[in-house]
C-alpha cells in the first residue's frame, strides 16, 4: 500500500482519504505517512483539520511520524506548521511537541542537525522551555528533548534537575539519562553527584535514583560506585535495597558498563560484606536474557521500588536488544504510584514534603518516548475514577508503524546491478490499566502488548538477457501480559507479580 502511495497523485490520494470507511482511515493516514512522498504529504496536509478532526486521529497522525524509521524534513514541517499558532486541545498539543523532539533526533542522526527545517525544530524545543513556567508544559517538552537528545539542551536540563520542582527535576534527570556516555560530561556527573547524595537540597527518592544510575551507566568511576554503595547505610531501606540489587545485577549482565569497576570493587571486604548487603527491604532489581545469538542479546529487566509502608512506588519493566556495542530500547513501561500511604493513615517521614496523590504511567518504544498517561491525580480524581471506572483499559499507542524502509542497488563485478529492498511493518496494541479499591485495600496493574512484525525483503537483477527475483517474507506475532497485584490489608503486603507471553507464531 506504501508503495502504491509513493506513485499516487495528490489529488488521488486526497480522494482515497475522502471516500474511505471510517474505520479505514488511521490506515490510510499511517500509510500515507510512512509513504513521505511530497504528494502524499501535501494531501495529508490538506486532509487534516487539527480544529476539527477526531482526537485519536491526530494521535495517528502523530505517532505515525514518530516512529518513522528514516522521517524527511519535509515531515518535520508538516508537524511544525500544524502546530504554529492554532488553539489545540491540550493532549493534541502535548503530543505534537513530544513527536517534534523524536524527528529532530532522528534527523540529527541522519546529518540533517545544520538544516533549516531541524534547526527550527530544535528553536521550537528550547524557546519554548525557556519560556514557560506552567509545570504540565515544562514536563512535554522535557519528554521532547529526552527524544531529540540535543547536546545545547544539556545546560537548560541541568537547570531544570538541580533547581525543579519534584516532577520536573525527575523528568530533566531522565532526559539527560538518554544521552549517551560522550555527551555525560564531568559536569553533568558533578550535577547527578549533588543531586544523589543531596549536597545543595533534599531530591525524591525517583530522582535521586535516576542520578545514581547515570553515574553507573556511562564510563563509571570506581569512586562513585564506592560512595553509591557506602550511602546505602544513611538511605531509607526500599531505595538502599534497589541500589544494591542494581550493582549485583551489573556484574552478571556482560554488556553493563559498570560490570568491570563493580568486579574490581567487589574484592575489597570493606564494601563486599554482609553489613552492607543484608537487605531489608522488599524492592528489587533483575535483568536477564530472553534469547541470545552470536550476534545479538535480547533482554527482560524489571525494577520495582517500594515505599515504606509496601506500597508499590514503581516498577519499570524493559526490554532491550544489544548489538555489536549498540542498544535499542524496545520497549520500557514505567508505572508509578505516589501519595497513597496517607490513604492508609501512614505518616510522611521527617523533614520530606507529603506527595501529592498520583498514579500514572510513561512508555518508550524503539527509543521514542510517548506522552506520559496519568490514571488519576489528586484524590477527588481518584473518587471520581474509582466510582466511574468502566474497567476499560487506557490505550497508549495503537497503530501500524513502519520499522524499516531500504532501498539500496549494489554494482556487481560484472557490470551489472543487483537492486535491495527492504520494508518492515510492526502492528502495535499496548493498553494498560490500574484498578485501585480502597474497600478491598487492593491494587491491580496490568499492561498489555499485543504486536505484529511482518518483513518484505526483495533483490532484484535484471540484465537485457535475463531477470531474476529472489523474495522472502517473514511474519511474527506475539502479546504479552504484565500483571501486578497488591493487598495492602494485612502486613506485610501481599504482592503477585506475573509476566504471561502467548505462543509466537513465526511465518
């Protein structure tokens, strides 16, 4: 169908668009994008009312540019000039600016960083971070700078880090956790120092996590694992608990950073004892491999953090697939839950401000970052969710996303030309649901994934004397289920994890 777009006029396209069902038209308007053809756009452009077309079609619209493997600055435009000075609803808007800072990051990796189209982008980002002091605001675009991972966004980050509100401090140290180990200069590592062990002023327990783990992510020195694990001693169990899972688990994964200093560490009896690693806390920390090749790792990694009282403060669940020294992200869902030990008549420990009640949840596929889904905030929103809940799940992203698209014609010794194609299309459903009852004194979260992968690979000779074609089609699918359940009515808290994976079938 792409291909058939990259051919089509304008004024065809407009008319298919048009004159399609209903339940048709994301299709039509996910292929359209991934065809990037200058009619195809123009027509996309025309097509969409971003005043009057349905919400999830605009998402559509979005996502679909978001994800695309090798995006033109002509999309980016598109984007740009759909969002410039139009009234939009805020999750529309939100979006929009989440989806410029994964073009921008895309472009930049492709060498289009000094271009007009990219450089305007990249104004869009900063001015506009610069300009706002609205918290939900500050937060889109730092979700975009996590995505576009600009090098001159790392001061304004840093900024935002040390010197933010709790949310927004939490967010800038997960954008500068994107960045990979060259742009982690000296002065963001001074940054993440303060920051862990709060030298200037007192951090959520979230972000000073996220500031330990840059520190151990990205060229570790043996000094700052030392002073990570000796503060465990001063920290409140759960977070000491996670910290020391985390820097056993890097000496069994091969392809940490930090495996070779924690190895290095872990001789000294001083660190490597049992006073430092009695845990007493219930948060944990594992990765593991899914499948391993000569050539590349597939890996599961989960963390879950607990608060004090056993409540399930968050858990991360990600998978990763590691390449010849490369790491693609291929999924990451995070699930948080702050404030609810005041529900349950447990007190805020000294000195630290009450959170506010909060649940909700952030996803990243293939290095993009989505706009963050909040199930409830404050507790007249809990109510309100508790006592109207239609136990529909809440969809993240749903479409059909064009993964790869190569084109390359390889000249043969023998004069002649060998042409390569190559498209792949992934289906993707990913819902997810959090059902808290304060009658029963349970909670139960559940994400679901349901994907399909389907790969076109196609090489052609043709010579006057003679053609010949050789084709291969691939297809997989598969859906999984992660299910948490707490009951917090009894002490200690109950708690069933269970992760379900359906029978892949391979075609």
């Amino acid at each position: 169908f792409i291909q058939m777009l990259r051919r089509a006029k304008k004024r065809d396209i407009l008319q298919l668009l048009g004159k399609a069902p209903e339940e048709m038209v994301p299709f039509f308007v996910e292929a359209a994008v991934a065809a990037q053809s200058m009619a195809s756009l123009a027509a996309l452009s025309d097509y969409l009312d971003f005043g009057k077309a349905p919400k999830s079609l605009l998402e559509t619209f979005y996502y679909a540019a978001a994800f695309s493997p090798r995006p033109s600055k002509e999309l980016l435009t598109l984007v740009l000039d759909k969002l410039q000075g139009k009234q939009l609803e805020p999750e529309v808007w939100e979006t929009g600016i989440v989806v410029i800072g994964s073009l921008v990051g895309k472009l930049c990796q492709q060498e289009l960083c000094g271009s007009q189209e990219v450089s305007r982008g990249a104004e869009t980002l900063l001015r506009g971070l610069g300009s706002t002091s609205e918290e939900s605001e500050v937060l889109t675009y730092l979700v975009s700078l996590r995505n576009a991972m600009l090098p001159e966004a790392i001061p304004m980050l840093l900024r935002h880090a040390e010197e933010g509100p709790t949310a927004v401090a939490a967010a800038a140290v997960a954008a500068l956790r994107s960045f990979p180990a060259q742009h982690i200069s000296k002065e963001v590592k001074r940054a993440m120092r303060r920051i862990f062990h709060e030298t200037r002023k007192s951090y959520e327990k979230t972000c000073r996590l996220a500031a330990a783990d840059i520190l151990m992510d990205n060229e570790p020195l043996p000094m700052d694992i030392v002073n990570i694990l000796l503060a465990t001693k001063e920290l409140e169990p759960e977070m000491a608990t996670l910290l020391q899972m985390k820097v056993q688990n890097s000496l069994h994964a091969e392809h940490h950073p930090a495996r070779k200093v924690v190895k290095t560490i872990m001789r000294d009896p001083r660190i490597n004892n049992y006073k430092c690693f009695s845990r007493a806390g219930m948060s944990s920390a594992f990765t593991g491999p899914l499948a391993v090749t000569q050539d590349l790792l597939s890996t599961f990694g989960l963390e879950l953090l607990f608060a004090e009282g056993g409540l399930l403060r968050k858990s991360v669940s990600d998978f990763s697939l590691f390449s010849r020294g490369h790491r693609l992200h291929v999924a990451e869902v995070t699930l948080e839950a702050q404030g609810m030990e005041s529900m349950l008549g447990e007190n805020t420990l000294e000195g630290q401000e009450e959170p506010e009640l909060m649940a909700g949840m952030s996803a990243a596929f293939f290095d993009v970052h989505l706009r963050p889904v909040v199930f409830f905030k404050g507790y007249t929103d809990l109510m309100a969710k508790v006592l109207l809940s239609s136990g529909e799940p809440t969809s993240v992203v749903r479409g059909n996303l064009l993964l790869m698209d190569h084109y390359q014609v390889i000249p043969l010794q023998s004069g002649l030309q060998m042409v390569v194609k190559l498209q792949g299309g992934l289906g993707l459903d990913i819902s997810a649901n959090m059902d808290v009852s304060i009658w029963e004194q349970d909670l139960k979260t559940s994400i679901n994934t349901r994907a399909s992968l389907a790969i076109d690979f196609q090489a052609e000779l043709d010579a006057p004397f003679f053609q010949t074609t050789m084709r291969s089609q691939t297809e997989v699918e598969t859906s999984i289920h992660f299910d948490t359940a707490l009951r917090f009515s009894e002490s200690p808290v109950l708690m069933c994890l269970q992760l379900r994976e359906d029978q892949v079938p391979y075609r």
